[in-house]
C-alpha cells in the first residue's frame, strides 16, 4: 500500500507542476512517471534493513539532497539526520507503525491485551532460528524503533492516512502531535470509470495471503461454513502462500466441496479487475490497518467490504451503507451471517448499495481535494524555512 501511495503522490506532485522531482529508488525497473527524474541505487534497499550509519548516507547521497530543497520519504528514515545535516526541510509519510512497533503493525484492540495471541503472533514472527538469533532479533527491532522515534523528532512535518492512525501514532509519542497532518491517500487512476452496473459473478475474494495478522485463519473457518451455506459462490485467494498452505487448501476443498482459487501474488490490475466482477471482498484483519487500500479499491469497485472494525475501515465506510457489513472484532458467526446477507441481495440492492460505497468514497478520497492537502503542507513547510 505504501509503495502504491508513493507512485500515486509523486504522480500528483508533477501535476500540481510546482516542483521539479527525483525519485530515489531501490527498485530496478520501477514504473516512472514522465517529466519525473528516477535514480535506481540497489543499495537503498538495504538501507531501511540495516539502518546504516546517516554519515555514509551522507557520503554517498549528501550530492543529491544537496541540489534539493525538500526531503520527502517513505520508510527511509536514516535520511531524515542527513538531511537536516545539510538544512533541508523533511516531510516524513507513514503508511504502518513503524514508530512504535517493531513489526511495523500493530494488533487490534482488544487482542493486543489478550497475551494468547500475542505469542501466536510473536511464534509466527519467528518461527525460525536459535535462542540467540531471536533475541539478537528482537533486540535489533527495539533499537530501530528507538532510532525512528529520535529521528521523527527532528522532522518538519509527519503525514498520516487517516484519523485512527494518528491517533494511535500521537497515542505513543504525544510529541509529534503538532507535526502530523492527515492527507488521504489517492486511488489508482484505473479505477476511475468503473461501471456499478456490471453483471457481478458469485464470487468473494482474500488478499491477505496466508499472514495470521491479516486473518487467513478466519478465512479458513469461514470457507468451510461458506460452502454448506452458499454452494454457488466461489472463493479467490491472492497474495502471498507458502506451497504447505496451498496443499492444505485443495485438502479442504476435496474434503467440504469449496469452490476456490489460489491466484497467490497477481498484478495489482489483475486485483482490479477482480474487484470488478466479485460479490465482496473479506477483509478479517486483526490489525490496526491505518487505511486498506484493498477496502477502498473494492468499494469504488462496486465489490461490497466485509471487515472487521479495526484501524481506518470504521473511517472509510463509516458515512456509507457499507457501515453495517462492518463487524466486531473476531465475531465470526457475524461475519457468515453478513456473507450470507451480501450473497443473497437481489441485482438493484446491490447497485444501490454499491453506488452509495462508491460515490462516498469518490468524495472522500476526491484527487483535487488531496492536491490541495499536499500543496497546502509543502507550502507550509517551505515557508517555515524562509520564516
């Protein structure tokens, strides 16, 4: 979601044609935007892995922050000491917790308190590796959260996606509160002429892979009642699964007579075009999901969110009808019942309920609206250093 966000603001940037961008990445063929200047480094990708000391940053990228006025970044955060060591203003993007937990996520209220599956989480975290490789793990994870913290401090402006992730960032380090600024992420320009009338096939799709925080284990309880209840309607699986899990999933399938299919990872407009033609999407996530992008695409899709109330879901869907497809945390029985529910709606329930979703997202995350954000805050930066 972050990587997509980042593509999606630097695009809005070059338009607002107030700045001239260079991109600094580690990817090797990223997807450029014209009139946008791209420096591919292989190393950055190790950066945010090893946390390198700011003064090598400086000594192999002190040239390039140089020649500019602000430091935007995303995750990289051993460049915020460098460039303040060169003067530059800094505008900091988070898209997870990174600041605060050192598995960058954080678990929903209330099973971050319920010790049980914090240790399943913690079991699933390391799961492999000796005594002393775990602990020399997790110790190096406290330090990194230390360090992000020190350098937040020292930004000019923090952005976050959505009210709850501010909430809970200012929870932890109430200091930054005066930095953080709320802009909305953008939706893939793709989505911007979907047809809510098209014929929609009995289908519901995961994109969690087979991650335990992200609910593939509800997912499994969920599939077995699904195939009793709902014989027709098949069940799509994307993102990542190991081969074991994949194996298990076609036993189960044999086993309760469940129509599903792996896709594992696909193209993100292969998910699109998914959304475009699925019932619902289910989105059991046991996190503080600061603002899914699965949700968000599904319902300016026309496919119907069924999630938990975690994080920014509650934000996203709270003004619309999709509201009372949103479910306690870990409530299962309510969550087949809302399958159910979605599964039965005659063709004009579901395009009226579909319309309201998407039209109120449309607004919500409006492109122009989110230009002026950004604009509003670069502005405000900027003047605070010539100030």
């Amino acid at each position: 979601g972050g990587t997509l966000a980042t593509h999606l603001i630097v695009k809005l940037l070059r338009d607002l044609n107030k700045f001239k961008i260079t991109v600094l990445t580690g990817t090797d063929n990223p997807e450029t935007i014209e009139s946008v200047s791209y420096i591919k480094d292989p190393l950055l990708k190790r950066i945010d892995m090893f946390y390198v000391l700011p003064i090598l940053l400086k000594l192999r990228y002190g040239w390039l922050l140089a020649e500019h006025d602000i430091l935007y970044l995303v995750f990289a955060y051993p460049f915020i000491p460098v460039a303040k060591m060169l003067g530059k203003r800094v505008i900091v993007h988070l898209h997870d917790y990174g600041p605060i937990s050192p598995c960058n996520a954080i678990l929903a209220e209330p099973i971050a308190t319920e010790w049980n599956l914090v240790k399943q989480c913690i079991h699933i975290k390391f799961k492999s590796g000796d005594l002393a490789w775990i602990i020399g793990k997790i110790l190096y994870h406290i330090i990194r959260v230390i360090l992000i913290r020190n350098w937040l401090t020292r930004s000019d402006a923090i952005i976050t996606v959505s009210k709850k992730h501010a909430r809970i960032i200012t929870k932890y380090i109430p200091h930054l509160a005066k930095k953080i600024r709320i802009v909305h992420n953008p939706y893939h320009y793709l989505l911007g002429n979907v047809s809510l009338d098209s014929p929609k096939h009995p289908l519901i799709i995961y994109v969690g892979g087979d991650s335990y925080i992200k609910g593939f284990p509800i997912i499994i309880k969920l599939m077995k009642h699904i195939s009793t209840c709902c014989p027709n309607v098949s069940i799509v699986l994307t993102g990542s699964y190991r081969e074991e899990v994949i194996k298990m999933l076609y036993k189960l399938c044999e086993r309760y007579n469940i129509k599903l299919e792996v896709l594992g990872r696909i193209s993100h407009e292969h998910i699109l075009k998914l959304y475009n033609i699925a019932l619902a999407l289910l989105f059991p996530s046991i996190t503080e999901e600061p603002s899914p992008y699965a949700v968000i695409e599904a319902g300016l899709s026309g496919a119907i969110p069924i999630a938990f109330k975690v994080g920014g879901v509650e934000e996203i869907l709270g003004d619309t009808i999709a509201k009372r497809f949103t479910i306690e945390l870990l409530n299962i029985n309510d969550m087949l019942r809302t399958i159910e529910e979605v599964i039965r709606l005659n063709d004009s329930e579901r395009i009226r309920i579909a319309q309201d979703i998407s039209i109120k997202l449309r607004s919500m995350f409006d492109i122009e609206k989110i230009k002026i954000s950004l604009m509003k805050l670069f502005r405000e930066v900027i003047f605070n250093e010539q100030s």
